[in-house]
C-alpha cells in the first residue's frame, strides 16, 4: 500500500541531509527535499509506518525538534 510522509525538522546539517536521503534511497522510496528542513516522502511499498520513520528520524536527528506526519 502506498504511503505518503511529510518530516519537518527544526535544523539539519549536511551530514544529517545525507543520512536521510541514504535511508530513503531511490530504489525504496520517492522523496522531495527541495525547501530546507522539509522531506516530502512516498513509500510505495508500504514499508514504513509513521512510528517506525519517526524512530529513524530520531536517530538521524538526535536532539532536534521534529513533526512526522
């Protein structure tokens, strides 16, 4: 089943820019991150619930604010 996401996190850094589009990588995962601290995010194969990528998120982000919707 395909899902959509949207990830706002208060800042990032390259690094962390980086660490996500690697976890969303093209083979998996449709993504948007055209305005800075904002993801826009389809899973077409249904592989992540809201849960499980706010928790790598988390990971990715540690210490930062963030909505996962």
């Amino acid at each position: 089943m395909k899902k959509r996401f949207i990830v706002l996190v208060e800042s990032e850094t390259d690094q962390q820019t980086r660490a996500l589009a690697d976890l969303l990588s093209p083979e998996n995962f449709n993504w948007w991150h055209w305005l800075p601290n904002s993801w826009l995010i389809v899973d077409s194969k249904g592989q992540f619930t809201s849960v499980s990528l706010r928790d790598a998120v988390k990971k990715i982000y540690p210490g930062v604010k963030q909505l996962c919707d």
